[in-house]
C-alpha cells in the first residue's frame, strides 16, 4: 500500500495516541476509518440537500413521488 506524509497538530496526534492506545488499533487505521466516516457523512449530507432541494419543487417532487410508487410495486412488500 502506498501512503503519504500528512501534519497534524500535536493535540490532534495526542488524541489519536490515546485512542490508538484505548482501542487497540494503530494511528493509521483510526485516520483511514474517521475519515471513510466523514465522507459518509458528507454524502449523506449531500443526499438530504439533494432531496431538500427536490422537495421545492413541486413538480419535480411530485414526480419523484410518483415514480417511487411504480418502484414500489416491484416488491410486493409494502414497505
């Protein structure tokens, strides 16, 4: 695997040592896993922005709507 040189600020490295220390994984796997969980976050964020901005429009919202009931009729599950 391929890696890099990344600063942090001596707090920061303080609290990934303590964790690395408490949970048993190293200072590199803790980094990669907060920062998959931050871009899930952001997608996640993105997604609701994305359906907020939908919802504004009436008639693209409508739209929306109706092609999930199509969808929905797919399962036979009623969920």
């Amino acid at each position: 695997m391929q890696s890099t040189t990344v600063r942090i600020n001596l707090a920061t490295h303080k609290v990934l040592t303590r964790l690395a220390e408490e949970t048993h994984f190293s200072i590199q796997t803790l980094l990669n896993n907060a920062v998959e969980a931050y871009r899930r976050e952001v997608f996640l964020d993105r997604t609701n922005q994305a359906y907020a901005d939908l919802k504004k429009d009436p008639k693209a919202w409508a739209e929306c709507q109706e092609e999930r009931a199509v969808w929905n009729t797919t399962t036979k599950d009623g969920l």
